[in-house]
C-alpha cells in the first residue's frame, strides 16, 4: 500500500515519547532592535549548538547568543538517518596518496573519537536520544566495490588501525543479506532530532540565549559599520542587528547563498524512509542482535539500520542539488529505496513504510569539511561540509571551535581544519558537467542494488 509522502523523519515530536526524550527549547521572539554578545553562534544544528554548550561549558562567564533561520534541528540536524561512524574526508588508502600514512592515521583516528565524543555527550545530557552502540558494515557484492575495499583494507593494516575484514560467512552472522564482504568498524546509531534538542536545551540551562525566525542577512565588520558597543562584528538580520566580538557560523550548505568566502560547499539533497516497527523475526535478521548498520560500498547505494524502537531506515539513491524543491524527484527516490527495501529480505516485503524525508547536506569538492575562521575574519569561524558524516563530525567540529575561540592551543591541525574548500564551477557549461556526474553515480547505485 503506498502512502502520501509525509516529508518528515520518523523521530517528528509526534512519535517520540515526551518523558523520554526531552524538546528543543521553542525560541520565543526574533532578533529584534540592537543586541550585543560575546559570542554569537548563527544556526542552531549540531555543529552550532555544539560550539554554544562546549563554550559555554569552558567559560560560563561569556554572553552567548544562538539565532536561526527557523528552529533547532529544523535543518539537516534533524533529518539525517542517525547513522554515528567514524571515517571523514576520501578513503582511506586514497587519504594516504594525498596527505601521507602520518596524517591520514590521524585523520581516522580523529574521526573514531569524534564517535566516542557522541556517544560520552549523550550520557552527559543524561538523555538516551536512541543511542544504540554497535557496529557499521561498509560491505559490497560488485566486483569493483570489492577492489576497492580490498585496497582499503589494506591501508588499515599498513597504519597499524583496527579494521576487521569480513567474508560472506561473517556479514551473514551479522545480518542476514547476501554481500560478499565488506570492512568493520565500531560505530552507534541515535535520534539525531533528540541530540540536538537534548543539548539545546542544555545549552539554555547554562544561560545561553536563543532566537528563532531570524535568517542572517549580512556580515559587517566594525570598519564597514559604526556603532556596536562590546562587538565588533555586527550581524544582521530582518528584524535587527548583534554586534558581537566573536561569531560562528554554522551554516553548513547555506554558505554559498550567503556569499561566505570558504570556496564551494554544494547544497545536495539526499532521501530517506522508514517502516513500522518490525516484528521480531525481521529486526534479529537485520541486526536487532548485533546493533549492526550496512553502507554498500558504492556511493548513492542503499544503506540501513534499525531504529532503537524497530523501525528500518534506509538512506541513499539519486542525490540533486537542492537549489529548489523538487517533489517529483523525491517521491522517486522514495519510490525507488522501497523497492529496493522489499529485496532486502523476506521478511519485511510487506512491511509498511510509514515515513519519507529528505534533507540537505554539505558536500566540497575534496570529500573534507571546512573548519576555521573566514579569510581576512579571525574571529568569525565558518563549520560546514561534512559530506555526509555530520552526525559525528558536527559535535568534534563544535568542540574544536570551541577550544580555539576560548584561547586553546592550534597547533594540531587536521586537514580539513581551513577556511576554505576548493572552488567548483556550478554555474553555466560546468552545472550540466555536474549534474551528469550526479547522474553516473545514480546509475552505479543502481547497478550495485
């Protein structure tokens, strides 16, 4: 039986249990007449709610200001798949090619604690959002995925990190698919919506000040402005202005509509849905048992896991960019991941899809997000592009900010800790060459499906 598409993820407020999860705190008015801030965090995801609580959990004396365009976790925040991994930026063995076998290792291991930093953050909260330790499957049943795990594998080894190789047997222990093999990494899976209000709610008990309905319009420094008090940065909105002495902007694919000088960060819109909750015979096949989640190996390919309440959510297929709402386009790729959703096992052929969304994530053109204070701006820091690895990514990247507004020590920098990506043409002659390689990736998904 198909259903309308409902658009929204299947951790709305309407399906969480209020006494278990706690709300984001509702922002009561815009940004109205002149403020001023010590700090002011623009956009109220992940990355930014997280600079806010660890800065404020570093320094209480400090005047903190958070504004939204909407609400927190209205953005891709609160619409991603819960999917907590590590690995950033390219594979593996193509990390060491590029950076070499020093900092590709620390690039990975960085991208492991970036894992246990969740999953220490979600019992500081005292919140469970979901959370769910287990174990990711990177796996293929094509050959040119199986060379290309092959020859992560390999680098694993040769950098003395802990990255088991799987057969068929061993996948089939785990979840009952037929792959050939794949790599192994510990990883959990969560409620993204319930992180972000959990720790915007903590945020506001350590003072911090929220406002919603207030999109940033501009960025002025002292020297284009007058006025502004204690900042020296001020900040526009519709209905005001913040002068503030420090600023983030955590605005992830929103960059490039706001003109931010930190080279390209394209807006690509990526679907998901998500069943009922599923009988018990169903979720011990697809890893109710071992807490395990699959991404096939191809890129755009499906990938699952289950929801700590039973349900499977499935990610991937056609990614657009989100330049304007497509609803055509999503309700293919809907359609498209549920078909691919009854193949997956017998048991769940008929199970109903009660949820499909989608969301907007950051991608550069290098596979690295882009950490750091804009050119010629020290102290106005952009967080965004973490193609794909948000979740985990959002909080160390909010963390890290943090740390360097408050005075810490940069002297260990990783490679996507900069101020800008590499440029990607997207207009013209050179928007058709993309949206065509879009296209080729959708069609190896579907050959790897």
């Amino acid at each position: 039986m198909r259903h309308t598409p409902a658009g929204e993820p299947c951790w709305t407020p309407a399906d969480r249990d209020p006494a278990r999860i706690p709300a984001a705190p509702v922002p009561p008015h815009r940004v109205r007449g002149v403020l001023t801030a010590d700090v002011t965090v623009v956009g109220a995801g992940l990355a930014g709610l997280a600079t806010a609580y660890y800065l404020a959990d570093r320094n209480p004396s400090l005047d903190i200001l958070v504004a939204d365009a909407e609400r927190p976790a209205a953005g891709a925040s609160g619409r991603g798949t819960g999917l907590l991994g590590p690995r950033v930026g390219p594979a593996i063995d193509k990390a060491v090619r590029l950076y070499g076998p020093s900092t590709a290792r620390r690039m990975y291991l960085a991208s492991v604690d970036a894992v246990d930093r969740v999953v220490e953050l979600c019992a500081r909260l005292g919140t469970p959002c979901g959370l769910r330790t287990g174990e990711q499957l990177v796996a293929s049943r094509a050959a040119p995925g199986l060379v290309a795990l092959s020859r992560q594998a390999e680098s694993y080894r040769s950098l003395g990190l802990d990255v088991p190789v799987l057969s068929a047997a061993g996948i089939h222990d785990r979840l009952d698919v037929p792959y050939h093999a794949g790599l192994l990494y510990r990883s959990a899976t969560l409620d993204p919506a319930a992180l972000s209000g959990a720790l915007a709610r903590a945020c506001a008990a350590k003072g911090v000040r929220f406002f919603g309905n207030s999109p940033l319009l501009a960025i002025r420094s002292s020297a284009a402005a007058t006025g502004g008090g204690k900042g020296a940065t001020q900040l526009v909105f519709p209905g005001g202005t913040v002068w503030t002495r420090k600023a983030v902007l955590a605005v992830n694919a929103a960059a490039g509509s706001l003109g931010l000088p930190v080279g390209t960060v394209l807006p690509l819109r990526v679907h998901a849905i998500a069943t009922a909750p599923l009988a018990t015979e169903a979720r011990e096949a697809l890893g109710g048992r071992t807490g395990c989640a699959l991404i096939d190996a191809h890129p755009l390919a499906p990938y699952f896991r289950l929801s700590h309440d039973g349900r499977l959510v499935m990610g991937g297929g056609r990614t657009v960019l989100a330049t304007a709402p497509d609803r055509a386009c999503s309700t293919g790729v809907w359609g498209w991941l549920e078909e691919r959703l009854r193949l997956l096992h017998p048991n769940v052929s008929e199970v109903q899809v009660t949820h499909r969304w989608s969301g907007t994530i950051g991608m550069t053109g290098d596979g690295l997000p882009v950490v750091g204070p804009l050119p010629g701006s020290p102290d106005v820091w952009y967080i965004g592009g973490c193609c794909g690895h948000g979740l985990a990514m959002s909080v160390a990247h909010g963390a890290h900010t943090a740390a360097m507004l408050d005075g810490g020590d940069a002297a260990h920098q990783l490679p996507w800790h900069r101020s800008q990506a590499p440029r990607i043409p997207v207009r013209g002659p050179a928007r058709a060459l993309l949206r065509a390689h879009l296209r080729m990736l959708e069609r190896g998904a579907r050959r790897a499906a």
